[in-house]
C-alpha cells in the first residue's frame, strides 16, 4: 500500500523573521557551487552560441520559427515540449524517490539566485552577525553605501538575466546592440525589466518564502518518497540528550553528540532547526551536514551527526543503504522504467520528424473541370516547409492508378526554415475520366530534394475527383 511520508511544518519560521544565514564550506557547498556554474554558465552562454551562421538557440515567436542547433522547429512541433515536460516531471519523481529535494537544494532557479545573491549581501555587508547589526543601527552614510551598493548589483545581476532570457526569444546580439544604443524596442525593453525585476524581487528581497508559500513541491514530496527515501537528517538517537560544552572544554559523557551550538540553523537558508525532524522547509541543501561536520571535528566526535539518511537508518531498523539498495524499489523502478521509456521515445520521434514537410488541399472553389479534348482537372494547393538549417531546391510529383499528371511540372526553392504555398494543377487523360466518371480516387504528391539526396522525400494522399 502507498505509503505518504509525513512531513513537519515548520515552527520556527514566522512571517516578520529576515532570516540572515551564515556562510559555511564544506562538501554540499561545493557541490551547490559546482551546479550554480555550471548551469548559469548553460544559461547566460547559450544564446551567445552560433551555429551555421545564426543563433544556435532562438525562439523565433514572431516567425513561428525554433531553432535548436541544426533542427528546425515549427508550431506544430509542441508535442516535443510537452514531451520534455512529462519527462522533467518523471525525473523529479524519480530524484525525490532516491534523495528527498535534490532539485530544490542544488538546481531550482530560485534556489540557484538566491545562492548568488546571498554571495553578493556578504560581499558587501560582512558576516551574518555584521548584517544583523546593520538591520539593528540607524541610517548612516556607512549603512546607505552598502545597502545602496547591494541593491544596486542586485539590480545589474537582475537585468543582464533579463536581457538574457529575452536573448532566448530575441536575437542576443540585436538585442545588446540595441540596448547600447538605447534604441531597444517597447516588447523588449518590457520584458527585460519584468524578468529582470522578478529576479530581484524573488532572489533579493522573497528569498525563502517562495519555497515556504508559492511553491508546491514541497507540499506533495512526502507521497513521493519512501521509509528509504535519503533525506538531510539529524540522528536523534546519537545527538540526544543535548549538552554544551564545559568552559574547559569537556562535555558530560552521559550527553549525546549534540552540543546545541546551533551552527545547524544558522546556517539553513530557510532558517529552520533540522533536528525537530523532517519538514516541509528543508530544501535539502544539505549546508547543515557541512556545519555540523565541522563542529564534529572540533570536539572530535565522529561526522554524520546530521546527514543523509533514511527514515529506517534514522529508526535503527536499517544499515546505512547502499546505491544498489536505495534504487531497488518498487517506486524507484517504476519512475526510472518510465523516465527511460519517455527519453527513448522522445529521442526516436525527434531524429525521424521529417525535413521537409507538405499539406495538400484541394481548391474548394472548383471540384473538378472539363478542359479541351474532354481531359479532367483537379486543383490543389501545396504548403511546403523546410524544416532544416540549409537551402533547398523541390521537385514536385504526381503519382496515381489514373496516370496523372501535372500540368506544369515546377521546382519549388526554400530557404532555411522557410515555409511557403503553392498551386498545381493535375490533369487525367479522356479515356480515363470516361472509364471512371463520378469515382473519387486515391492521387499521391511527393516532394524530392534536388540537390540533397540524404533529405528524405515527403509524401502526402489526396483524392482526384472525377464528374459524371
């Protein structure tokens, strides 16, 4: 039966709290730093990326274009979308099966922002216990050139993000060349300020409260995980009764681990106490661990007082997992058979979507016509799209049972991604429409690359109407 994991709200957070966290290093700090890099550097890199002379990555919205590299996309490709979506949210599930809020403590944006803009506060403020005594003092010249200071990188690192994610949509040097020159467009300019505006606000000034309230992950993650989920945890049963240390050192021998220095929460950017158990605040950044590590170190006690651990470990009904262990469960297996079933699929239908693509339409204005010699024609109308990154050059064939033919054989050039609408006529000889008079039949166009033989051709079946 579905097992929900129950899961804390948190008690020591409370609306008017401006929860100042202290710096720590360790090995989950470096790990948050290693995915910060390396997903900005993904972010404010790729539009400045070019391939074959473009953009390598443009959603072109005005043009109905999305370029990704050397594909070519068009409106009707969404389905791709959708299905990238369904498989971020299989591997969510999965990442939350194995270890709890992975993507919130080392990837989300907001957490990632925040991370940066923490960085920036302490550049210019100082230390925690130096930030919560600028809170306390009045306005002096001193606490106005650093908050003044603050704000304002806040605000830069803001707007190049903005400009960034309109680069997505714009192309980047246009829009860096334009903004330069101060000759940037309304939609722009709105959109830059809006984005970059939001970042200042939910990384600067909401920070946390965006996990607390306007998230919802952290609401649903206890029906994602297991007993032998891995969460940041504290070890009760080792870390209790709590007991200070002594002036001259020591530490009473009856006592847990626990020395109740609070590192642990001054630390935790949502500003919560890990060792009242699992709550719905904790990100999982695992900065506590990094804390508490050190501290164990300090009063040489063995690490691990707050780590990644299971429920069953935490309760003494089981070892510490292996990796083996942790991904041999039902839900683990059926998260990762999923997410491996919806990438190849997705990966499969992406490498056969065609090159070139054609709609055929019959003219509904006129059916079918007599023309001399008592020969039947149909008109139709042929929407032809390139979807590749290079030029090319189309012949357009007839081919039926009936033996038609079209009435001006044509060549149709396309530009990269372009799309376009042309008319034909196909005729049917005399004796064939006498034989067949008021019988719809089956007729099929094709469309073959002249130039690149590699292309595969597109085809596409429409009717040939013949009068009685």
């Amino acid at each position: 039966m579905h097992k929900v994991i129950p899961i804390q709200p948190s008690s020591t957070w409370q609306l008017t709290d401006k929860i100042q966290a202290r710096e720590v290093s360790g090995q989950f700090a470096r790990w948050r730093w290693t995915f910060f890099w390396l997903t900005q550097a993904f972010f404010y890199g790729l539009p400045w990326l070019d391939w074959n002379g473009r953009q390598a990555v443009l959603f072109d919205l005005a043009h109905q274009r999305f370029f990704l590299f050397e594909a070519v996309l068009f409106p009707q490709d969404l389905i791709y979308l959708a299905g990238l979506l369904v498989v971020c949210a299989l591997l969510l599930f999965f990442a939350t099966a194995v270890a709890g809020r992975v993507w919130c403590g080392f990837a989300c944006p907001q957490t990632v922002y925040t991370s940066l803009y923490m960085w920036i506060e302490n550049r210019f403020e100082g230390s925690h216990q130096n930030r919560k005594r600028l809170d306390q003092s009045g306005w002096t010249l001193e606490k106005l050139g650093r908050r003044g200071g603050k704000h304002l990188a806040w605000l830069a690192v803001g707007l190049w993000t903005g400009l960034t994610f309109v680069g997505y949509f714009t192309p980047v040097r246009v829009l860096g060349h334009d903004v330069l020159h101060l000759a940037i467009g309304f939609w722009p300019a709105f959109w830059t300020l809006f984005y970059g505006t939001l970042t200042y606000l939910n990384a600067g000034l909401v920070r946390e409260k965006v996990c607390l309230h306007m998230c919802p992950y952290g609401r649903f993650q206890g029906s994602l995980m297991d007993e032998r989920t891995l969460n940041v945890a504290y070890d009760h049963r080792r870390g209790e009764p709590r007991s200070s240390l002594r002036q001259d050192g020591s530490k009473n021998k009856s006592a847990g681990h626990c020395i109740d220095c609070t590192l642990c929460v001054q630390v935790c950017p949502t500003g919560i106490d890990i060792r009242q158990g699992l709550q719905a605040a904790c990100i999982g950044c695992g900065l506590c661990i990094d804390a508490c590590n050190q501290v164990m170190d300090k009063v040489r006690a063995p690490r691990g007082l707050i780590r990644l651990a299971s429920l069953r470990e935490l309760a003494g009904r089981d070892t510490p997992p292996t990796v083996w262990l942790t991904l041999q469960r039902p839900r683990v297996l059926v998260y990762a058979t999923l997410l491996s079933v919806c990438v190849g699929t997705l990966a499969w239908s992406f490498t056969q979507r065609p090159d070139i693509r054609m709609n055929v339409i019959r003219d509904r204005a006129v059916m079918a016509r007599f023309v001399e010699q008592g020969h039947v024609e149909n008109v139709y109308r042929l929407q032809l799209m390139n979807a590749t990154d290079h030029p090319q050059v189309l012949e357009i064939r007839v081919s039926s049972a009936l033996g038609a033919e079209l009435v001006n054989p044509l060549r149709v050039e396309l530009a990269p991604a372009q799309a376009t609408t042309v008319s034909l006529t196909a005729r049917v000889p005399n004796t064939v429409a006498v034989q067949h008079a008021g019988q719809i039949l089956p007729i099929e166009f094709a469309a073959t690359s002249v130039h690149t033989l590699t292309t595969k051709a597109a085809t596409e079946a429409s009717t040939f109407v013949l009068p009685r």
